[in-house]
C-alpha cells in the first residue's frame, strides 16, 4: 500500500482581509462623492517568503461605473513577507453612489523565483453602514 502525502499548507499562499468603512467627513453626497476607507491586512499563509511587487484593483460604483486602478507595491511599499508574515496598510477610494464594491489581486514573486496572484475578495463600500463603537463599520466581504 502507497504512502499518501499531503502538505498542512500550499506552498505559494496569500491571504487578504479587507475592513472598509465610509468617511463621511471625506464625503459630499450633494455632490455625488463619497469617500471611504480600507484597511487591508495581507498574510503570507504559504510556505516560501513572497514580495508584494503591484495591484490591480477593480472599482465599481452602483450605476455600474467601473475603475481599474494598478500600479507598483502599496502605498509605497513592496513588503517581503515570510511565511506567517503579515502586512497592514490603509488606502482609500471615492466613489459617486454611495454603495459599490472592490475587489483585485496582487501579483508576488517568491524567494524562489516562483510567480504568482493572490486574489482580492471582492467587498462592498456601503455608506449607509452604522459605524461600530470604534467608529468604523462591520465590513462585509462577498464570496
């Protein structure tokens, strides 16, 4: 009978946690602009060190108005994680409804050499959410 193997974790793995909250004082609902805020928190869950090295993110309002936003590293960065590293930053976005939804990827190379995305789920800027005691909403994350 053969040996079955299996690994507790994949080798190449991110994982992304996104908390949005809306910004009223960043908002101008009269003039359609709404402003909202995301932390995101990314996770090397894998088995190799990988490098943030761009993102893509695909931003889209209630009436359906998309935006594609890319570009290098995050908010100045192209953090190296190791397995079970994690890296948290803050960005915002604007958008003229004031509900819509986020969602992307990253693209990583790992210290091996290996290429690879890891997937942003998608999650819903909504500014009719009732903030939390610590002033940010509950985010909803879409599978």
């Amino acid at each position: 009978m053969g040996t079955i193997l299996f690994h507790a974790m994949p080798k190449y793995q991110i994982s992304c946690d996104v908390l949005p909250h809306y910004l009223p004082e960043q908002s101008a609902p009269e003039e359609e602009v709404y402003g909202f805020a995301y932390t995101v928190t990314i996770t090397n869950t894998g088995e190799v060190a990988a490098q943030l090295i761009s993102r893509h993110w695909v931003i889209s309002d209630a009436r359906g108005h998309g935006e594609e936003v890319k570009g290098l590293g995050v908010v100045g960065h192209q953090p190296l994680l190791k397995p079970g590293e994690s890296f948290q930053y803050s960005s915002g976005s604007r958008l003229r409804t004031p509900t819509g939804t986020m969602h992307g990827s990253y693209f990583f190379v790992a210290e091996d050499g290996e290429r690879f995305e890891a997937a942003i789920p998608m999650f819903v800027l909504d500014a009719g959410q009732a903030a939390g005691p610590d002033g940010a909403g509950s985010g909803r994350v879409l599978h």
